[in-house]
C-alpha cells in the first residue's frame, strides 16, 4: 500500500486521492505570483502544526526575515514559533548562496536532512537552483544527486519552478521529467484581478483527477475548489486560457 503524505492544503489533498506519495519530490510551477512559495510555506507549517512532522525550508529568493512575513501575513502566526523551537528549519539564500557553489550548500544543508526528526522539505526555487550550474546536463546530474539523497532520507520534496509560459503544455523542462508529481498553478486575468486554478498534471504511483480546480489564496494560505472547471487539460487540441 502506498504511503502517502498530507498537504493539509484545503481541498487539494482531495484530488490527490489523500495526499503525496511519501519520500517522493513534486513540482509546483507557475508564474510570477502563482502561489508557488505560499504552497511551500503552507506545506511545512501544515506539516508541524497538523501532522506532527517536522520540516526543512531552503529558499534560494527571500531571507529569514522576508519568509517570516509572508509567512504572517497570510495567517501562519507560529511560523517564528516553529523556527525558534527547531520544527522548521530555515536555510535562507544568505546561507545557501554564500559559496556559490551547489556542493558547498549541500554540505551547509547535509546535517540537517540527514537528521531524522525532518519529514517534509521545500525548494524555493529550482529557478534559482539552476543558476549553480553552466549547463543543462551538469543540472540534470545535481537535481538527481539531490532528490536521491532526499529520498534516501525519507524525505517528502516540494520544489517550486518558474512556469514562463501561462500554458504549460507549450513550456515543460526536463526537471518536470525528473521528479514523482507534477502540479501546475494557473492564472488568468479579469477585469476585477485574476482567477486561479490548480492543475494535477502528473503523480507516480497514485490516481489523481487531472481537471483543472479553482483555487484562491485568503488568510489560511491556499484554499482549492474541488468543483472542476470547465475546461480540462486532457481535452485534445484545447487550450484552456
């Protein structure tokens, strides 16, 4: 039977028929402003405050301090807690670029997510993950180095991507091959702002629903709809925006 993991993310662990395969590493792509680092922030905090797992959060874009306020701001109001006590811990792009080089960082990384305690870990982002490396071959080598020594400490992997198309059918990387899920944020705008949807692309191991769900970021983080949209992914020769 396959163990799966929570998100704890309103209505999404639905879709994904209870949650993500445990010890696996998922992708969550989108655009600028997608919701991307909310749902790395809301998956570890879930983690400790609902689960009782504890987690790691390397974030290559934002500082400590800068985390902890988008972690308030959208409601997580023990997030310092957490840190303070050890339950999750923090490695901001202070510390993990500070030799600007990936080996470097793993070895500032290494004791931690080796350290038992840690069930549940995020990547934000592989966007700027990727500027460690000159080509797309070398970042291969290191983004499979990484996710088996992630696995190999059991591990459940969230990393965020840069999506730089709205459709992302037109504009999948080789890391969406790489890695155990994929899940899509979409937006489209409105005259009054933007809808925003999320798309279950891909779950090894698992049976997913591959519509395409509402969804919308309110204080409590991110909240999906589990009433499908109109339009679907799957249909052939079909954009939905």
């Amino acid at each position: 039977m396959v163990e799966l993991t929570e998100t704890g993310i309103d209505g999404l662990d639905g879709i994904l028929g209870g949650g993500i395969v445990r010890n696996s590493t998922t992708l969550v792509s989108g655009n600028p402003g997608a919701g991307k680092s909310v749902f790395g922030l809301q998956y570890v905090y879930n983690g400790v405050e609902s689960f009782d797992q504890d987690g790691i959060y390397l974030s290559f874009e934002e500082n400590a301090e800068d985390l902890r306020e988008a972690a308030e701001s959208i409601g997580f109001e023990n997030w310092q807690t957490h840190v303070d006590s050890g339950a999750i811990r923090v490695f901001d792009k202070r510390e993990l670029l500070r030799e600007n080089d990936f080996n470097s960082s793993l070895e500032v990384i290494l004791d931690d997510v080796q350290d038992s305690r840690y069930e549940r870990l995020v990547l934000d982002s592989l966007t700027m993950f990727q500027l460690f490396f000159e080509d797309e071959r070398e970042k291969r080598t290191y983004l499979l180095k990484l996710t088996d020594i992630l696995r190999e400490n059991d591990l459940t992997t969230v990393m965020t991507n840069e999506q730089g198309t709205v459709f992302p059918e037109t504009d999948i990387g080789l890391e969406n091959f790489l890695t155990d899920g994929n899940i899509f944020l979409l937006q489209t705008p409105t005259e009054s702002g933007v809808n925003r949807y999320v798309w279950v692309a891909k779950m090894r191991k698992q049976d997913i629903d591959t519509d395409i769900f509402p969804m919308e970021i309110t204080q409590g983080g991110i909240r999906v709809h589990e009433n499908a949209s109109a339009f679907s992914m799957m249909g052939e020769g079909e954009s939905p925006l």
